[in-house]
C-alpha cells in the first residue's frame, strides 16, 4: 500500500508540474469560456427567446438563469473528460521516455502500477474539475443564481461520476499509446470531438434524427444531460411559478437536452444515472483486464 501511495503521489505532482500537461488540459474549459464571452451568450439567449410563443415573455433574471445554467453545464460535461485524458497523458509519457521500464524492473507489481496511474488520474481530475465546478457556480450567482442546495450536491456527483468515466475511458484509450505524436493526435480529437458527441456545443435535439439515435447510444450524453437538469432544474421551476405554461417548459427541457429519449422512448434520471454507473464498472473491468493479460503476456 505505500508503494501504491508514493506512485500515486508521484504522478499528481508530476502532472501539476508539468506545464505542457496542466495547461493542455485547461484548453477546453478556456475554449468555451472565450466562445460564451464573445458570441454564445448572446446565442443563447436569442435560441430561448425567439423559439417562444408570441403570448409568452421571459423575465431577463430567467433568461440569465437559462445561458448560465446552459453554459456552465456545457463547460462542465466537456472538461471532466478531456481533462482526465490530459492529466492520464503521463502513462503515455512514461512509456516514450522509457520510464517505464525502470518503474517496471523495480520491485513494483505491475496491478499497482496500473492502479497508480488510474488513482492519480481520478484525482488530478477531480481537483481541476471541481474547482471549475466552484467558478462556474461563482458565475452562476453572480448573473442569477436559481440552485438549491440539492441541486449543487447532485452537481458535484455528476462531476464525480463524470470523472470516473472519463478516467477509465482514458485509461483505456492510452493503454495503447506510446509516442509523443500519438498523445497529441488523441488531444486534438477528443477535444474537438467530444463536445459535439455529447451535446455539450450542440443541443442533441439539433440534430439529424438519424444522429441522435447514434448518440443515444454513448453514456457520455446521459452524463451531459445529468449535469443539464441538475444546473437548470431551478429555473424551469422558477418559470412555473412565474406562470409560463407547462408545454413551454417542457419543450425547453426538450431543446437543451434536459429531457433525453432513446429511439422516442423518454430516459428518466434513474435511469441516465444507472447507464453512467454501468458504463464505469464495464470499463475498469476492461482496463483491469487488460493489464491483467499483458502482465501474463510479458
């Protein structure tokens, strides 16, 4: 367990300390913070106010509420994953520098090894990513603040589950990477890719119906859309009380993703928490065995 310890320790500050690293995995949160202050914000906040019937006028405290809860919803279900590929970029690392191979003759096991990569990941992670979590909530205060204190505790277990997935996911993804180049072509891709895939850019609701039965498939859209409801549930509630019909919220919840279907078949919380929770155990399973048939193929 002290071994364990120490590698753990050894890779979250080797991780903080190196700069290529650190900053590479804050691109993406940067990204769409420079996008909202420039141009989506004031997308946003057309996208809500056009789309309404002309019987229906929003509040500007409601319509804050909704591009705050758009905005840091999208940077947040984006950046648990690429950070936890950036930050897991030191198993690559080890590997093209050839320090893995002394970690590897040192009385080390290799499982332990392995675990010491993944633990690091996960909090390396969670520590950008809450802190972001902590900005975005200063934010969302700051323009019109709508959360309960149980909104923001399901928030920050969103992160945490989030977090897992990306881990894993990257844990997967590197097992096979060995080269500089190869980090810097999986950086590019995930970070350009995945915040369409997963609906943190686009509502999934934009797209073709052929596409959003692709990604209905993928756990990460249900993680999007967790994160979703949970930083905006407070002001759909708010535009109730305010008297806005319920048809009209609904079909908000609907354009901005809150409310998800698979093959038109509506997908409770539950139920989105049950395929993320699923999908974390099926991939470290399959990092675990991975691992576990190069040790006996070595």
């Amino acid at each position: 367990m002290s071994i364990l310890l120490v590698l753990i320790k050894r890779n979250i500050k080797l991780f903080f300390k190196d700069k290529g690293m650190f900053f590479t995995s804050l691109i993406t949160p940067a990204i769409l913070l420079v996008l909202y202050a420039t141009f989506l914000g004031n997308v946003y906040r057309d996208s809500f106010t056009s789309n309404l019937p002309d019987t229906v006028k929003l509040s500007e405290g409601i319509t804050e509420g909704l591009v705050s809860g758009q905005l840091i919803s999208s940077i947040l279900a984006v950046s648990c994953i690429t950070v936890a590929f950036c930050s897991n970029f030191l198993m690559v690392q080890d590997k093209a520098n050839g320090t893995i191979k002394d970690l590897k003759i040192s009385p080390v096991k290799s499982a332990t090894l392995s675990m010491s990569y993944y633990i690091a990941t996960l909090v390396s992670t969670l520590i950008i990513c809450f802190v972001a979590t902590g900005v975005c909530l200063l934010y969302a205060a700051i323009v019109e603040w709508y959360m309960s204190l149980a909104d923001v505790f399901l928030l920050f277990f969103d992160i945490l589950l989030l977090v897992f997935l990306g881990t894993a996911l990257s844990s997967i993804i590197n097992f096979f990477l060995s080269t500089q180049g190869q980090i810097s072509a999986v950086s590019a891709i995930i970070s350009a890719g995945y915040g369409f895939i997963c609906g943190a850019y686009m509502p999934i609701s934009s797209f073709s119906e052929g596409l959003q039965k692709i990604v209905s498939f993928l756990p990460g859209t249900y993680g999007t859309s967790l994160i979703r409801n949970h930083a905006m549930r407070g002001v759909f509630a708010e535009m109730q009380n305010q008297g806005i019909p319920a048809q009209v919220v609904e079909s908000m919840k609907n354009s901005l993703d809150c409310n998800l279907y698979f093959f038109e078949n509506p997908v409770d919380i539950s139920t989105m928490y049950a395929i993320l929770i699923a999908t974390i155990v099926v991939l470290i399973g399959i990092y675990i065995l991975l691992n576990a048939f190069a040790k006996d193929k070595s």
